[in-house]
C-alpha cells in the first residue's frame, strides 16, 4: 500500500529482544526499535502530533512559521514534518550537540540559530538560554513556538506507542525504562501501559552528572537528548517508580557494546536506557520482561562513537 507522504512510515516500529546484551538470570529485554522511523528518531512521532494539533485548532495556519530549541533530534523531526507541510521552520540549537543532527535539520530546510556551550557540554544555563532565545525569536517573527518542554500535544503521540509495545509484547510487561528529555515519551508511554496493567514497574532514566530528578544537583554531560538540568514542566510525580542514573561513559560503553554484539546502531541515549534496563532486569528475577526503547540511529553520533573507540579499542 502506497503512503500519501513520507509522514506516512512514522510509528508502527519494531520490537526486538536481546539477545547478547543480556541479563544471566533469564530475563527478556525487549527494544522498540525506533530507529525505524523516517528520520530514525522516536521524535518523528511528537514532532507530528505538535505540528497537527496546532493546525487543528488554529494555533498554527497554513505556511505559518514554526519556532523551535533542540538538542537536535527534535529539531530534525521537526524540520521533516515542516518540509512536507510547507511551514517554514527555524531552531535554536548548540555547538554542545552532534554536528550531523545540526547538519541534518539544514539539509531539510531549518534555519538555525546556534548558542556556544561552555566546553561542548549540555547544563541547566544553557537549557534555559536556548528557551529564551526561542520565545524572543518566535515573537519576533511571530511564529507558532512549539515549545517542546510544555508541549502536551506530544503525549498522545506515545499512547499510539504504548499500544503497538503492549500488542508485540502479548501483554506480557513487567517493567518500562526510558531516558527523560522532555519527560513526554515516559509519561505518555507510562500512563497508557498501566492502563493495561498497573504492576508495570516504570523506571526513568537521567544523566548521573545530572540527577536532578532523583534528587540531585545539575551538572554537565554529553548524552545528547536527555537531562536538560532542571525538572522539567512534563515530568510527573509518581510517573516512575524508580530513577536510575547512568553517567555518559557507561551510556557510551553500553552503546558500543549494543553496535558489536546485538548490530544495533544506536545513540547515547540507548546505551543509558539499556543499560538501566539491565539494573532493574536484576532486580525483578527470572521471568520478567522489561521494555525500553531504541530512541535513534546512531548514524548521528559518530563523535559520540570515536570517543567509544578510543575508550575501548
């Protein structure tokens, strides 16, 4: 069956066990493979949902202009979504992200606006520097500003996830990891999980330079997409059951071990969710499924890659 536009092929991803990053004690780990979708990011589906609910009710009007921050995969989603739509699309972004995703979102039409980082790293001052200088551009040229951070479009985007995860997976759930952005992908995937059965344990995932949301004090790390330094507007007391914390090196080990052993190519954000997903896989004994997601391509990443390599050969 032929697809109107390439926005057709977003959702509908895989689900696939691991095989050789594995716990001992006989636990499943499933992965949701969005790596699938049109810009191999799971942000193809929240970056839909926002464009189409703000040109449902108005907010947004044909060949308006759209305002965006991003670490980077939002913004290339986005930049997809508004090439197809025809809405003219600019972002704010940091030399503290993967240069292929800034590369990316040009090569798809966005225009740019890039603040320096403090030593390439991502902190709570330059999160909130990049949402100030979205607002003020978006007033500027009076665009409709997405808004990622406050954005509740984007959560019906992971009840459709939520339901394709519980329908491969049999119903048989015992746990959810996913890294915390925005907050958006746990809290939406969470909630429609546990509408099924309300056992699922759900555990988030941040930066262990960062452990803001278990309680602990900001700091810089280099997981692209995760960890913006404060708690953020979406997340949602009693969401998770438990926050884990994966530094960047583990996230990073982790990564490359998924490329050489399972041949999965994935970003930082992947390694820590495995990597946590493993942790709780422990914890819950034999038997347990646990689920988390493959949240892109590590096709974006190769700098992120050649400091894996010189780590571990």
């Amino acid at each position: 069956m032929t697809q109107p536009t390439i926005l057709g092929r977003i959702g509908k991803t895989a689900l696939i066990q691991l095989r050789q990053v594995a716990p001992a004690n006989g636990a499943r780990i499933l992965l949701k493979l969005e790596s699938e979708n049109p810009t191999g990011s799971m942000k193809d589906r929240m970056a839909l949902a926002m464009i189409e609910g703000a040109e449902a009710d108005g907010r947004l009007q044909p060949g308006g202009a759209v305002v965006e921050y991003t670490g980077g995969s939002t913004g290339v989603s986005l930049a997809l979504v508004c090439a197809v739509k025809r809405h003219p699309l600019h972002i704010v972004t940091s030399d503290a992200f993967a240069r292929e995703k800034l590369d990316h979102m040009a090569i798809l039409g966005a225009k740019l606006t890039v603040i320096a980082s403090e030593g390439g790293g991502m902190t709570e001052k330059l999160t909130r520097d990049m949402i100030a200088a979205a607002g003020v551009l978006a007033e500027q040229i009076g665009a409709f500003w997405t808004d990622q951070m406050k954005n509740r479009d984007q959560l019906a985007a992971y009840d459709a996830m939520a339901d394709e995860i519980w329908s491969q997976a049999e119903g048989r759930i015992d746990g959810f990891v996913q890294s915390v952005g925005t907050a958006a992908s746990l809290r939406g995937v969470a909630a429609r999980l546990r509408r099924h059965d309300e056992r699922i344990r759900i555990v988030a995932v941040e930066p262990a330079e960062s452990p803001v949301l278990s309680g602990g004090a900001p700091g810089a790390h280099k997981i692209d997409g995760i960890g913006a330094g404060f708690v953020v507007p979406l997340w949602q007391e009693g969401i998770a059951d438990a926050v884990e914390r994966v530094s960047t090196q583990e996230a990073r080990a982790m990564a490359l071990r998924l490329a050489r052993e399972e041949g999965l190519f994935a970003g930082l954000s992947t390694g820590a969710n495995v990597l946590a997903a493993l942790r709780l896989a422990e914890r819950l004994g034999e038997g347990a499924t646990i689920v988390s997601v493959m949240c892109d391509t590590g096709m974006k990443y190769f700098g992120s890659y050649r400091v894996a390599l010189a780590e571990h050969g």
